[in-house]
C-alpha cells in the first residue's frame, strides 16, 4: 500500500523554511545591531502616582441609606396548579405560568404540593390552592 505523496511533500516543505529561516537567523541579529540610536533605547516603568495592580485596596462599601416601605403583595388569584411532572405549572390571575416566570411584579420561584413559592421584593410568599367545598350535598355532586 502506497503513502501519499502529500505529507512527504509538506514535510520537505517545512524542512526547508526551517533551514532557511536558521539560516538567516544571525543576519538579522547583525542587522538590527547596526541600527542607529538602537543601542540609547532604554524602557523606563514609572508609576509615580499609580496604584499598584498587584496590591489589594480595602474599598469601603457604602449603602445608601434609603427609605424602603413594603407594598403589599399584588392580587394573586390562583386558579390551579400541577406539579407532578417535569415542567410544574400554575393558573394565576387566568395566565399559564412556570418557574421562573413573573407575573404582576412578583416572580414564581417554586410550585409544588405545599403551594405556589412566589418572591416580591425579595420577600418570598407561599399562595395557595383555593379548596371550593360542594355546595351539593351529601354525595358531593356524585350520581346515584
């Protein structure tokens, strides 16, 4: 079985500039020395009146002093909700919603069998399933 003559090439290839670059390698250390003026060029760093980047600074870390006065939280009507599966959703105010979603400026942070996890103003709040009680009787609305 017969090699490809295309990596034998690319080898010869890079062989060669590497010779030649090696080659003139000392020529162009010859030529940058004759340079004029190069050998006076000094770098000089001066930091007078920088801060040095290395250092840690303690910051002071002030917070202002704002008023904050809660607002109670929006109307939430929750219609329903189901949570037993990958994607747990809810009904609230008639609008599908999920984890994650906000709502009336209020963000849905969990849904499961204790209620709807919402947090307003970063506080969290836990709405519940209204439970409607039959009005129809004993059996309950049942057929007999």
């Amino acid at each position: 079985m017969k090699r490809p003559a295309k990596p034998i090439i690319s080898t010869i290839f890079i062989v060669f500039a590497g010779s030649v670059f090696s080659f003139n390698l000392p020529r162009v250390r010859e030529a940058a020395a004759q340079v004029p003026g190069r050998e006076d060029i000094r770098i000089e760093y001066k930091s007078e009146g920088q801060r040095d980047p290395f250092l840690q600074e303690e910051v002071e870390i002030v917070e202002p002093e704002v008023e904050f006065e809660p607002q109670p939280l929006p109307l939430l009507e929750v219609q329903g909700m189901v949570w037993g599966g990958t994607l747990p959703q809810a009904i609230i105010n008639n609008k599908v919603v999920k984890i994650g979603d906000v709502i009336e400026g209020v963000r849905i942070a969990a849904i499961d069998k204790n209620g709807i996890t919402v947090f307003f103003q970063n506080q969290p709040h836990i709405l519940k399933v209204p439970v409607k009680k039959s009005t129809d009787g004993p059996d309950n609305g049942q057929n007999t």
